[in-house]
C-alpha cells in the first residue's frame, strides 16, 4: 500500500515556473514507477510525464516535453515534477501516481488527492 500527497500547486502566470512535490509513504516506494497526469475542467485526465522505478528512465507528453521535468528522490520518498515556461492551457489539477511499469495510461493503483494549477494569460 502506497500513499500520495501532493504538494506545490498555485496561481502563476504564463511564462513561470512551479515545482509540485509528490510525497509517498510506505516502504516499498522505490520499487513503484510514478506518474503525474492532469485533469482540466470538463476534459478526460491525459498523461503527463512519468518515471521507472530506479529513475532511469523517463517518458513525457509531447505537449510538456521540454518544459517539464519529473524526478525522484528515493531517500526522501518524493517525486518531483519541474514545470517552466507555463502557459495557460497546463491549467488543471494535477495528480500523482504510484505503479509497477511506466505507463502512460492511467492503469496506476495508486493515486493522490491531487494539486491545483493555475496559469493566467
């Protein structure tokens, strides 16, 4: 059993940068792949960006690719994703996942409470 908490969300505007911080509990958390997806109002949640297990591999959007960045830090229990260069259609509440491969599905089993994200024009 893994447990989510997401952190980092806010209001920014287009052009900045937020970090959102995913702290996991439990003592198997570096054996999961984690995920981070994003729902927007009255839209289906889509995939964002989502890493192995060991941090070695990495896979993205291709709306995100080279604006954000997920990580982990497994001595913390923390996977990071690093957004830069906002614009306002990343607007969504965004939420992260625990699995066991790196899917770009959201066939996760675990998930957060997810994180608000707001980008003004």
């Amino acid at each position: 059993q893994v447990q989510l908490v997401e952190s980092g969300g806010g209001l920014v505007q287009a052009g900045g940068s937020l970090r959102l911080s995913c702290a996991a509990s439990g003592r198997t958390f570096g054996s999961y792949a984690m995920g981070w997806f994003r729902q927007a109002p009255g839209k289906v949640r889509e995939f964002v960006a989502a890493i192995s297990w060991n941090g070695g591999s990495t896979i993205y959007a291709d709306s995100v690719k080279g604006r954000f960045t997920i990580s982990r830090d497994s001595a913390k229990n923390t996977v990071y994703l690093q957004m830069n260069s906002l614009k306002p259609e990343d607007t969504a509440v965004y939420y992260c996942a625990a699995g066991v491969g790196v899917v770009t599905t959201p066939d996760y089993p675990y998930w957060g409470q997810g994180t608000q994200v707001t980008v003004s024009s």
